[in-house]
C-alpha cells in the first residue's frame, strides 16, 4: 500500500531523516517509535506534502506520490488522525466531516447524502456519534471518532494515527482497539505512532524504531518485548526509577471549599478541597475538560477564586497571583509547554529565568545580569542533559523533550515547597519519561509537596502516593498506592461512580 525509498530530510547541518525505507501492507499495522526530535514527525509531514524530502521518493499502490502536494496525499487515501485535533468546535459533526470534501463551486451541501454515510460508516466501524451533534459538546473520545470518520469519509486507504491515546480513558481506549480491528479486517493499513509500549505492542503486527533521524530497527511485534524496544528507541536499557514509599509532612498548600469559573472549555470547580502535603506526590486523573486546568490555573495564581480559601503552611494568603504563588515557592510545570511554558522565539537562557528575573540572582540595580542568566541556562543544560546547541538558541528550534526538560530545570533548580506538574511527561519518549520521574521522585524525597495532574493512568499508579480523580469539577476521595485497580479509576474518570457526581 504505501513504500517509502530512500527518504532524506536536512535542515541545515541537521539531518531529519536520513536515507529511511520502509513499506506498509494491505490490512497491516505498523508502529513507529523514536525518541522525541527522531525524526517521526518529519517523515510523516514528507509523506502528507508539507515537506520536500531532498532525496527519496513515496509511492502509494505502486503510483509515485507528487512530493509537496497534500491534495495529491488526501487524493491517494492517505488519511492522518492528529494528537492535537483539527475540529471546528461551533460546527457539527457533519460539518466537520463534509467540510471541504466538494467543490467550492456547489451552492449547497446534499446533508442527506452526508448523514447517510456517516451513519452507515459509524454502523461499520463502531463510531458511534451523532451527526447533527455540535462538537463543542462531545467528549475526548467523541472527538477522536469524529477524526476518524472524517478520515474514511474520504476514502482513506491508510490511516495515520499520532499518539491516538494520549487523552483517552481506559475504556475509551479499548473501544478505539476495538474499531482499529474491524478498520484491519476491511483492509485498511494503518501507522501507529505511539510511545505507549504496552499499546503498541497489543495493537501492531511490526515495529519500526528510529533514532537521530535514522531506521535503527525493525522487528515482529509478537518476537520483541517492551525491553528491547525501548532499548532500540535510546540506544541502551532504560531502567524505571524505583518507587519507595513517602513519607509524608505537614501540608505545604491547602484549597479549602474553592469554586472557580472554569477557562474556555474546561469545567468550573465546585466546593473543592484539597491538602498537598510535603514529601508525597497527590495524583490527579480525569479526562481533558473537567476541571483539571482549572486547578492547575488556581494553583499557579493565573486564576482566582471565586469562593474558598487558599492557605499556604496553614496562613490564608491575600490577593492571589501568579506574583504571590511564586513568592510563596510554587513552581509550576504547564501543561502546554510550546504555548504556556516557553516563548518559542526567545532564546534558551531568556526561557529558563523568565519567572526569577527580578531575584537577585539575575538583576542588579534594575538591570538583567546576563553573565549569570547564560550561567544558569548552561547549569541546567549540563544537569538536564539538554540537546541544545547553545544558550543563545532560539528554544522553539529543540525537540519537546529537550524543552521539556528545560522546564523542569528551570521549576526544580529552587527546590521549591510545592510543585504543580501538570501533564509533565505529555508526549515525551521512554527515556525522557524516566528522567522526569526520577527527578520528580527526588524533590519529593526532598520534602516538595508535589501535584501530578495527568490523563495517563500509568503514569498516576506507578508515581502517586495518594490519588485523586476529577470529574465534572469535583474530586473523588482519595486513595493510597494500589487500592484502586485501573478500572475502578476509568469508571470515576467517566463519570460513572456515584463518588464523582
């Protein structure tokens, strides 16, 4: 179905991808695993006519594919379901899926005809979703089918999935497997981009590793272990940091009987109570939308409440503020590091002191310290293991990872009395997770007081010493390491339990 020959991408002296073959067959699926900044990206944007490969070709049922034509890709049937997805949230489902799929040139949509094949490819395929529904009203899952749909709407013959699982809870992500079977089974081919290596695993027939813009790689997924893999993905074994049991301090921050507004489409909070004490790690789960970034807005002082109490070491605090949470030693981890956590066109060093700018470390008499900004920024290069040509660099040209870890230096480097990491490891590769677990597990062995707000189960079981799970803007009671199963979790994230409503 699809052959990749020779594929060659430079960017300067970086070399993207290089000399990468490989082929997709009728009804199969294949993984693609790598490192952040591998080069995954960039091969797929070659194959979809973003980029121009400088040598190499693409073929797709034998007929080569015009380099830098994405009409020409949709046109062949190669479809892509992005992690970040491209709905028009005012529009209904119908829309979306019809949405530039006739010429410009017919007055009007035949909706009939539409709502026809839309009900008949949710039949087939077990995407159930409604037409007419409007998609700021559905849920993550929803919307994912809703991508999909959009996909075989147009005849795609091979389908691309970008980290299909990042926002999903557990049963959503069985009904996904679920659909991908029955995709298979009707022919379609499909590419599963994933750094989930237990999904990955249960969902392709073969593996394609790449790393430093090179196919290192390939094996039957039914002959290879999540160890070889991951060991083929960083170039040696990675071993997960060990967990050992916390604990636990006098509470560093306290929110008592907070309700706030929520942000565009996240939930408002209600009446929430919640005590982070130093030395333990709270987890918190939840689907994307239900009050979790309204939290973390809280937290991090971006929001204020609109009822309740925050009390930092037992004292209510005043007027609450970015300003006033980072005096009182709050650091925070965003959620959405190119858009929130980083200035994409500002250089590294100017990034990693743009919340301590005013300390005394870096001003004097007013003006910035430069020579002890670029010392800084080297410091946590060095300590972070940061792939970075320079400090001078502009951080919008490093990988999410290397950014990532920047962040990380950049909250850690203060040993602050409480950290918010929200979404931390959020796209990040197999090794890249375990630096930041080991680092986060070290500032609680510290005495931080440590939130981790993430939608991956995985990561909230192996990592939390107390959890959490957060539905429609209410927090379930908690529980220790281990009580709860996956399931049971699920359900509260769902909404399912009578403890979440």
């Amino acid at each position: 179905m699809l052959r990749l020959s020779g594929i060659t991408k430079r960017f300067g002296p970086l070399v993207a991808n290089d000399a990468i073959s490989f082929d997709l067959g009728r009804g199969e699926v294949v993984a693609l695993l790598g490192e952040n900044g591998a080069g995954k990206t960039t091969l797929m944007s070659i194959l979809f006519g973003h980029y121009v490969a400088d040598e190499g070709s693409v073929e797709v049922t034998g007929k080569p594919l015009p380099p830098g034509d994405p009409r020409a890709a949709l046109d062949a049937g190669v479809g892509m379901v992005h992690q970040h997805f491209t709905l028009a949230e005012n529009m209904t489902v119908l829309e979306n899926i019809a949405l530039g799929t006739q010429s410009a040139w017919r007055p009007r949509l035949d909706r009939a005809a539409a709502r026809r094949r839309i009900r008949q490819l949710s039949a087939d395929f077990g995407l159930a979703v409604h037409p007419d529904a409007t998609v700021s009203w559905l849920s993550v899952g929803e919307r994912q089918r809703v991508e999909i749909l959009k996909a075989l709407y147009r005849d795609a013959r091979i389908l691309i999935l970008d980290e299909p699982t990042a926002v999903l809870t557990p049963a959503e992500t069985e009904a996904l497997f679920r659909t991908l079977k029955l995709l298979v089974a009707q022919g379609l081919s499909i590419i599963f981009i994933s750094h989930k290596l237990n999904e990955v695993m249960a969902v392709s027939d073969r593996v394609l590793v790449l790393r430093a813009g090179r196919l290192v790689g390939e094996r039957a997924t039914q002959g290879s272990s999540r160890a070889e893999l991951a060991a083929l993905m960083v170039g040696q074994e990675v071993a997960s940091p060990t967990v050992r049991a916390a604990k636990a301090g006098a509470v560093a921050l306290e929110l008592r009987d907070v309700s706030a507004g929520g942000q565009g489409s996240a939930a408002r909070l209600a009446g929430v109570s919640l005590a982070l004490r130093r030395g333990e790690i709270t987890g918190l789960a939840g689907v994307s939308g239900n009050g979790q970034a309204t939290l973390a807005a809280l937290i991090a002082g971006t929001l204020k409440p609109a009822a309740g109490q925050i009390a930092i070491g037992g004292a209510e605090t005043g007027d609450w503020s970015p300003r006033t949470a980072l005096a009182h030693g709050i650091a925070r981890i965003p959620e959405d590091r190119h858009a929130v956590g980083t200035i994409g066109d500002m250089s590294v060093t100017e990034n990693v002191i743009s919340e301590r700018y005013g300390t005394p470390r870096f001003s004097r008499r007013g003006f910035l310290d430069w020579k002890a900004a670029r010392a800084f920024a080297q410091e946590i290069i060095r300590d972070y293991d940061v792939k970075c040509p320079s400090p001078e660099a502009r951080i919008r040209l490093l990988s999410g990872g290397n950014m990532q870890k920047l962040i990380l230096g950049r909250a850690l480097d203060a040993e602050p009395a409480v950290i918010l990491a929200n979404q931390p490891t959020r796209g990040l590769d197999v090794g890249a997770v375990a630096f930041v677990h080991r680092r986060l597990l070290e500032a609680r062995d510290r005495g931080a007081a440590i939130l981790l707000i993430s939608e991956d189960l995985e990561e909230i079981l192996a990592l939390s010493d107390r959890i959490l799970v957060m539905s429609k803007g209410r927090l379930s009671s908690p529980s220790a390491r281990g009580e709860r199963s996956i399931g049971e979790l699920g359900e509260l994230m769902a909404g399912q339990a009578e403890e979440a409503a």
